[in-house]
C-alpha cells in the first residue's frame, strides 16, 4: 500500500513546483496582457499631452482574440465510443454530462491555443469524480520527459491569495496550493509571495532548492488511489518536440505590435493632417490692450473669411492621403491570415474577398479547416486519456484499459443544408452506406438528436409493421376454392347466341 509524503519530502517537492511555475509565469502572463487588450506598445514621451495618451489609448487594434475564437468554435465533442460500437461509453453519460463538460469543454480548447496547454484533473467526488478544467496560470505539473511522457509525477494547483490574521500576529497574504502525485494529494497554505511573480515585472526569478518549511500540523492529505497523477494536459499541437507548443498568440505577438503602431499613425494624421489648413498673408494682425496679437478669424464650416487689403491673400494646404495607413493595416491582416490559414474575409481585410464563387469561398476555407483538424487529433487524444482517466476513478476497468476509443466531433464545417442532404443522399444511394450511419456527419447534429431520431424511427417501423398487418389480407379469407374439401362453384357457361 503505497505511502504519502513526509513533510520534508513535500518541503523539496514544493519548491521545485514553485519554481517551474515561476518560470513559465513570464510567457504566459505576457499573452495574457495581450488577450485582455492591457499593451499598446505605443512609445508615450514625458511631454504627452491628454490628447496624445487619448490617441494611443484608442490605437488598440486587438486581433488575437479572434485568431483564437476561429479556431475554438469549429471545435465540440459530442460523444465517446469504444471500438466497433455505436453506442458512447458509459463513462460518458456518468461522469462528462454530469460534470458540465459539453460547455466547459471550449474553455479546456481555448485556453490550450492561448498559451500552448491547457490542463483538466479528475478527482473522486459525490456522487460521481469531478472533472476540473486548469489554465497554466493556476496548474503547474512536471514531467519527466515533457514531451512525450503521459501522466506527470508531480503537479501544483494554486489558488488565490487571502489573508492570514492570526492573534498577536502581523496579517499576511497566503496562498491554498494542492500537490498532486500518484496516490495522493496534500493541501496547505503557503506564503503567497514565493507564488506569484513579482510586480516589477521580473517573472523568471529562480527560487532557492534548499527547501521550503511546511507546517505537518496544516497538511491535509486525502489519497485518490488512481496510481497516476491524475492531470491531463492538452496541448495545442505536437509540432515542437524540442520545447513543446507555444499555443498560436505568441507567434501573432509582433504582427499585433505593427497593427497598434499603423493604427496610432493613422490616427494621428486622421486627427490633425485629414483636413484642410487654411492660410493668409498680406494682413496686419491686430493687437489687445496687452499687444497680444488677436487671431483674426474662428475658422469654421459656417464661416466666410474676408479681408479689405488689396495686399492679402488666401491659399490652403491640401488633406493628408490616409490610404498608405489603411493600405499597410491590410497588408499586415493578410500576413496574419497567411500565417494563421485564416479566410480573408474572416478578418475582413479591405476589397481582399469581393464577388467570388462558392467553389473559390471552399477554397479559401480549406486551409482553415485542415487546422482545425489537425487540432482535433492532438485534442481529441488528451480527451480520450481524460474520459480514461475518469473510468478509473469510477473503478471502469474496462474503460481504463481501453486505448482504442475515440471521441466523436461535431461537423462544423461550414456548408448549405442542401448541400449536406444532396452528398449524404448520394452516399446511401450510391454507395449503399446505412442512412442512419450518416445521421451523425449532419452539420449541428448532436447526440441527443440522433437517439431521438432512432427513438421516432423505432416508432415509425413498428406502426409501419401495423399498417402492412393491416393491409394484408385476415388469416382464413383466401379463396375457399383452394381448401380441400370445400364446394367446387361451377364455371359459367355462356350459350351460343346469348
């Protein structure tokens, strides 16, 4: 029977988890500050003025959210079936609907093409084991080999700081963190400033190894049993067996610095440069009480400007030309869009996408949907050890051993419903494929739908069975002439003449 940590085993366990954290703290919490739209990275002098600041203030041109959202809603799991069955396994009508996972799910896939990873850890619960979704900014876990190893030997969730007040005590900020490894799992309050990094922006400081002092008496420790440390990670791709996925912000990060720095010039020449300067000469300027010089005119849309000197003269400075602005914006979404194997039109850059047919809109989503399928298969292995994993908290020894089940995706490929019915109708005609086979590959078609749909179909051929009974003619009502035994009717005769 295996054994939990001692506290001074815990107290070397923490530090390196702590440390890890630290580490990959600064990465994260900078794609984070550009998601939520917190950088400009627009130069800001001294002498600004609050025109000046308004104007950087309004340069934000955040596109990273939508590289992500494009990517995450083409991508729904919608059931779990092991090999050579059509029925979903009952791991997932016992513990993923329970635990809310149809719509937590898009928060895992997020989150995993935010950052690189994302994290989901199962634990046993009441009635059924919990599912709980972890972003790395809460969830830090260690692997042997990062790239390649399953389960990790260790891993720390964090929760957030709150406040210690204790009698003849200064107060002080703490932090509930859990360690999870095989067996087991410790919770017990840390001091929350060797948790998070430090505001001075320094994230990757180290921490020293020596070890980390824990109270044995505020330890509390509960087993799982599970044998593997039960946290599954998702990684956004498995393109990088070097350092392992970065998620698809971070390369976007300097294409979103340019398009803040184009959007700030075009603002600042939208603002002072997009309209016409009016100039005059050959005119005495007048002057107040002080020898002030008084301007002569107010310019304005309503106003006229005259003068009675022979001498003056009038001219004006032409509007600057914002298309270079706009022109450069464009060209930096359609490197985005290249890059990302986004539609142009997604993006909606410019005259990019005009007046096409709908062979060439296919085209330009084909690129698109090739990525959202590649990210299914590096997802849809991390769900399948997850909805594992959570056969064996639920002691499923059937579905722990099953490696070769695999979950079901939604089709959200954008098509016409006729379309859909016109090739899936072909298929059953031509191809003799089941129709009930392709109920499935129905464009917003869930599971509930389809067993509704063999329910009304059950239905259906049963009252089909009735109406053939029905019809048919009642047992004993044959012709009486083909019983044995039964009155010969004579044929009629017909006479000549008649």
């Amino acid at each position: 029977m295996a054994e939990p940590m001692s506290a001074q085993e815990l107290g070397k366990v923490l530090p390196w988890l702590i440390a890890a954290r630290r580490a990959e703290s600064g990465r994260i919490t900078t794609i984070r500050e550009y998601l939520k739209d917190r950088v400009c990275d627009i130069y800001v002098p001294k002498s600004a003025t609050a025109e000046y600041k308004k104007l950087v203030d309004q340069a934000r041109f955040n596109i990273l959210p939508l590289l992500v959202s494009s990517v995450a809603q083409g991508l729904f799991i919608d059931g779990y079936r092991p090999a050579n069955t059509i029925d979903n396994s009952p791991v997932w009508d016992a513990v993923w609907q329970p635990n809310r996972m149809d719509a937590r799910q898009s928060g895992i896939f997020r989150t995993a093409l935010s950052y690189g990873y994302s994290y989901a850890v199962v634990l046993p619960g009441d009635p059924v084991p919990k599912i709980t979704p972890y972003s790395p900014r809460r969830l830090t876990a260690l692997y042997e080999d990062p790239v390649n190893d399953e389960w990790p030997e260790y891993a720390i969730t964090v929760g957030l700081p709150h406040a210690v007040i204790e009698e003849d005590q200064p107060a002080t900020m703490a932090v509930t963190v859990t360690v999870l490894d095989d067996n087991f799992q410790y919770t017990t309050d840390i001091p929350a400033g060797i948790v998070f990094p430090q505001p001075n922006g320094i994230y990757a400081d180290p921490l020293p190894m020596e070890g980390l002092a824990v109270d044995t008496g505020k330890v509390q420790v509960a087993e799982h049993g599970f044998g593997v440390c039960p946290v599954v990670r998702f990684l956004e791709s498995f393109d990088d067996l070097d350092d392992g996925p970065v998620g698809i912000v971070q390369p976007m990060i300097p294409a979103q610095r340019q398009l803040n720095q184009t959007t700030f010039g075009l603002l600042m020449t939208q603002q002072y440069e997009a309209f016409k300067q009016r100039w005059v000469t050959g005119m005495a300027i007048a002057e107040d009480d002080d020898g002030n010089p008084v301007e002569p005119w107010n310019a304005a849309v309503n106003r006229v400007w005259q003068s009675d000197s022979p001498d003056t003269k009038f001219g004006e400075f032409s509007q600057a030309d914002l298309g270079g602005y706009l022109d450069s914006r464009d060209k930096t979404l359609l490197y985005v869009s290249s890059a990302r194997q986004i539609p142009p039109h997604t993006l909606v850059v410019g005259n990019a996408v005009s007046n096409i047919s709908a062979e060439a809109l296919a085209a330009l989503q084909s690129g698109h949907q090739l990525d959202i399928g590649e990210h299914k298969t590096a997802f849809g292995e991390a769900a399948e050890q997850l909805l594992r994993l959570c056969g064996r908290a639920m002691d499923d020894t059937d579905t722990w051993q099953d490696t070769s089940a695999q979950v079901v995706w939604r089709d959200t490929t954008p098509r016409s419903l006729a379309q859909v019915a016109d090739a899936l109708g072909k298929l059953a005609q031509l191809l003799d494929v089941p129709p009930r086979a392709l109920w499935e590959r129905i464009p917003g078609v869930t599971e509930t739908d389809i067993k509704r749909w063999e329910m009304l179909a059950e239905d259906r051929d049963a009252l089909g069975d009735v109406s053939q009974l029905l019809a048919s003619t009642p047992p004993g009502a044959e012709d009486p002439a083909a019983e044995p035994g039964a009155p010969q009717v004579p044929e009629a005769v017909t006479v000549p003449g008649e």
